[in-house]
C-alpha cells in the first residue's frame, strides 16, 4: 500500500493471549520431560529487518511474524502413547520468538478426534480442536502462544476405524512486542463507546498470512441484502494483496476481543475463527487506483457462543457527510479501540494528484479519555456514522493515512475508501464488485440496517408451529400475496411497509378474507420490511425484495 508514512509504527502489541480455561490440568512434569523436541529453521535477524526497511519503503503490510519452516507429522515424529485415548505429542520451539502461532497441513480427524495447544508449561492454552473446526479443510492455524516453545497434543480414541493425524508444516515466529499506544480510547469507554457498542461485536482483529509471513489488520463482519448469515468481512485490499489461497486458508479472525473497561481489565482471544475464501476485491494495485476493499467469506459459521453481529452498511453515493462518527479498530493488534471524528467527512484521495474520489478523508477529535487515532493494524477498520434513528452504518473503511499520524501527532489526515466506491467504482470486474457479493439479487438497495441475528428473520411467521401467514411471490416485482393462515390468532388489519432504515414508506388495508393481493409495480426495487398491524400486536415477516 503505497500511503508513504502510513500509520507510523510503535512497537507491537501483545503477545498475550487472556485465554482461560474453566478446568486447568498441567501434563506431567515427567511426560513433558520425555517430548522430543523439534527447533524451526534459524530466523536470522539481520536479515528480517533489512526485509522490513524494504517492505516500509514499498509501504508493503508491516509484519509482527515470519513464517518459520519444520516438518513434523504423526505418522513418523513426536511420540505416541496409550492412555484413555491414542494421544500423540510433540514440543515445537522457534528460538527467540516472543510469542509462537502453529500452521498445519493434511489435518484428518476421525470422530471423537481432536488436537490441543499447550504451553511450555504443559496448560492447555487453546483447544481442543475437532473437525468442526475445520469445516471441510485440512489446514488450520492456532492463535499465538507466548514464549518460544509450544506443546502439540493429538488425541483419537483407541479402536477408531480409519486412523488420523497432521503434519506441521511452520512455526509463526513473533518477533514485535507490543505497547498501546497512550491516546488510544478502549470501545468500553464512555462517552466514546456509547451508540456505538452493538456494532463493535462486528468488528474483528485479522492475523493476515503472506508469504513473507503475518500481519495484523482489522475488518468488520457485514450483513448481505439477503440476511442469511453469510459471514463476509469487509477490510482493506492492501491487507492481502500479496496473499495466496492457501494463505486466507491460514487468515485468524478473532471476535471480540477488547478490554472489559475503559482503563483495562480482562480480555479473551479464544473467540477466533480459521480460515477464508476471497470474494471480491478492488483490484487497484494495492489502493493507488481505487478504493482499496477486500471481502472474505469465513470458512466456518460463527457461533452464537460469539453473540456475533452483522454490520449495516450505506453505499448511498455523496461527496459530504456531515454526521459525527467513529473507527473501532484494534491499532498495534489491540484490544478494540474506538477513534472519533465531529466535522463534515470530504471526499478525496491520500494521493492527491491521483484526481480520484474514492476515499473519505477524516481528522480525528480529542475525547474526554484520548485522541484515539488509527495505526498499523487499523487498516480495513470500518468508518461508522449513525442514521437518522441511531442505527450504526459502516461507510468506509480504512487505507491508511500520511503525514506521520502518531499518538504524538493526531491532527494529519486519515483516509477510507468510501463504501459507495467500494459498491461499483473500482477497475475490477463485475463478480469482483462489493455490490455483487452484498446485493446477490440485484434488488437496487444502497443501505441496510445491521442485525445480531438476520438469518433468525423467518420467511413465515410461526405461532405454536403454525404459519400466521406466507408472502408469495418473493423475491417479485409486479403483485404479491399475502396469505393470513389462522385467523383465530387475532385479527390483523393492516400492513406497514417499511425500507431497509426502518422508514414507513406505505401503509396499506388487509382483506378481511385472510388473502390480499399488493400491487407492488410501482414500489422502488430493493427490500422492504413488512409488518402485520391489529389487535395483536404487530408481526413482521422477513424481507420482501422487490425486483425491477
């Protein structure tokens, strides 16, 4: 990403997992004693930081680690025992490392399988992993373990059928500490955080795999017009531009990890999903010709254990926007952080002389906890703004800022590329357009409100397993049925039509009968929400999409 002096660059942040266990067991003191150990190749000082002076200059993705080599498989390394399982083990060390993180390849777990991370302590730190966790792929990556030492423990129950295993193909050597910067605002505080704590659970920290190794971003979990859950995340372009498949195969997604207070307190990084497929990109040589936007689908579901939430989105095209807002991101890799801006946003460019209108440039406000800013591992954060009823909408996400922006230094330009231009404005092709991915039907929509759980929005309403009542067609573009199936649960007269911003656009009679026909031809094209109105209550159904 060539933004010159983007995000000037403290020493990293944590190596510190926060992860804890209900049950804490240490192996044995003697069986750790017995573990072959197995060393990565040599990570050779000299010669990553002549490759981050290089990666700087080129404004490439800054990295906290470098992907250090070892072969190491179940079915001729480590040690094998019987216990109440068939239990395999192995110590892996990286000299040196501050922290390490485990890449695995050919992973085959037969049911009641599963494999854990321990420390060198011999606690389990992360797991156990079973096949769920894989969701149909054979490589998986762990979070980082502090020290230079990890134990690996394979288990599979005695008398399985078909036998199963791993090889470890690397070892993440974490080679950057890391400092919160002092300006920076925890999303806990308040009045910061306030209005804006909902949308957070949508916001994630990225461990970026390339070959040269990992990187931290930050992205955004983001809801589709078709509201069905699909875990896409919305980042930067320049984020992984230089990663391969097998690389977003190996990307970390860590789900609310923040601070519990505004001045600290505790924190988890067990919530984490592995693994992603890219989707659409802005295909702008890492930013310098468009809106620099990257969109993954995560490998696996998120689980309602994350109490995960969608983000909405407006991609309404304008040159201004004047509503206050914020960036939740996690700067250094951090705890999530929020960042504030109270000026009208101007569109522009980070490279001036580019003449493009694809980013919002934005100046970020003292607080009364900070002047929180952006850094490295901001980038790919969402820039968020409140609609007319409060409802958080990204609209932007970041590229990266010049001008050194420090803790020391808050008052120089930040600059996101603009959701709008995201939509349909960059030199990519149609299927690599956000607009494709967000609006698969073409429904015309440019907003959509954000939703904890929108695949939990039915198609029909139920009442003791019974439907209240259907719409057919859906999606339609001309009339529509709506069919009030069992009229001894209440008498419903009337139906609101509200847009994807809660806005009542039309209220319309129902027919006594139970059936009443809409004429919808004259609707704008986009979703629409209806809600049945009587002596009941109100009931709404899912989203009706109305085609040209």
């Amino acid at each position: 990403m060539n933004l010159g002096a983007i995000h000037t660059r403290r020493p990293f942040i944590g190596t510190r997992t926060g992860f804890v266990l209900a049950c804490i067991v240490l192996l044995d003191t003697a069986v750790r004693a017995q573990l072959p150990t197995y060393v990565a190749s040599g990570f050779d000082t000299e010669r990553v930081a002549a490759d981050d002076t290089a990666r700087a200059q080129r404004g490439d993705l800054e990295l906290y680690g470098r992907l250090q080599e070892v072969d190491l498989d179940t079915e001729r390394d480590g040690l094998w025992s019987e216990e109440a399982d068939h239990v395999w083990r192995a110590r892996v060390i990286s000299p040196g490392a501050l922290a390490t993180e485990l890449f695995f390849a050919d992973v085959r777990l037969p049911e009641g399988a599963s494999f854990s991370i321990l420390n060198d302590a011999g606690r389990i730190t992360f797991g156990p992993f079973t096949a769920a966790d894989l969701q149909g792929t054979d490589l998986f990556t762990t979070p980082l373990v502090d020290g230079e030492a990890s134990i690996v423990e394979y288990r599979e129950p005695i008398g399985v059928e078909v036998r199963g295993g791993l090889r470890i193909t690397h070892v993440g050597h974490a080679y950057r500490d890391v400092m919160d910067g002092p300006c920076h605002v925890n999303v806990a505080c308040s009045p910061e955080g306030d209005g804006w704590r909902e949308v957070a659970a949508a916001v994630v920290r990225i461990s970026v795999v390339v070959p040269a190794g990992m990187g931290w971003c930050s992205g955004t979990l983001v809801n589709n017009v078709r509201q069905d859950c699909t875990p896409y995340v919305l980042t930067a372009w320049h984020c992984g531009a230089a990663s391969t498949t097998a690389n977003f195969n190996q990307y970390k997604f860590y789900f609310n990890f923040a601070f519990s207070g505004c001045s600290g307190g505790a924190y988890s990084t067990a919530q984490f999903r592995t693994g992603a497929q890219l989707k659409a990109f802005s295909n702008d040589n890492s930013g310098n010709s468009g809106s620099d936007f990257m969109l993954l689908q995560l490998n696996a579901a998120i689980p309602d254990s994350f109490d995960p939430y969608y983000a909405g989105w407006d991609a309404t095209l304008t040159s201004t926007s004047s509503a206050d807002g914020v960036c939740l991101h996690h700067p250094t890799s951090a705890p999530k952080k929020v960042s504030t801006y109270t000026q009208t946003l101007t569109t522009g460019h980070w490279a001036s002389a580019s003449g493009l209108q694809s980013h919002w440039r934005v100046y970020w406000a003292p607080t009364e906890n900070g002047h929180g800013i952006t850094e490295e591992g901001s980038s790919g954060g969402p820039l968020l703004k409140q609609d007319a009823s409060g409802n958080a909408m990204v609209i932007g996400t970041l590229s990266g800022s010049v001008g050194g922006l420090s803790c020391d230094n808050p008052g120089t330009a930040t600059y996101f590329g603009k959701m709008s231009y995201h939509w349909a404005g960059n030199p990519n092709t149609a299927t690599q357009k956000l607009k494709n991915w967000l609006d698969p039907d073409n429904t015309g929509a440019t907003q959509l409100l954000g939703n904890a759980d929108p695949c939990g929005l039915p198609s029909s309403v139920h009442t003791a397993g019974q439907d209240m009542f259907q719409i057919s067609p859906n999606p339609a573009s001309n009339r529509i049925a709506i069919v009030l199936k069992d009229r001894s649960v209440g008498s419903y007269t009337t139906v609101l039509v509200c847009d994807a911003t809660g806005r009542v656009e039309h209220q319309l009679p129902l027919d006594p009968s139970g059936r009443s026909t809409i004429d919808i031809s004259q609707w704008t094209s986009g979703v629409h929400f209806l809600r049945l109105i009587g002596n009941k209550g109100t009931v709404m159904t899912a989203p009706l999409v109305k085609t040209p």
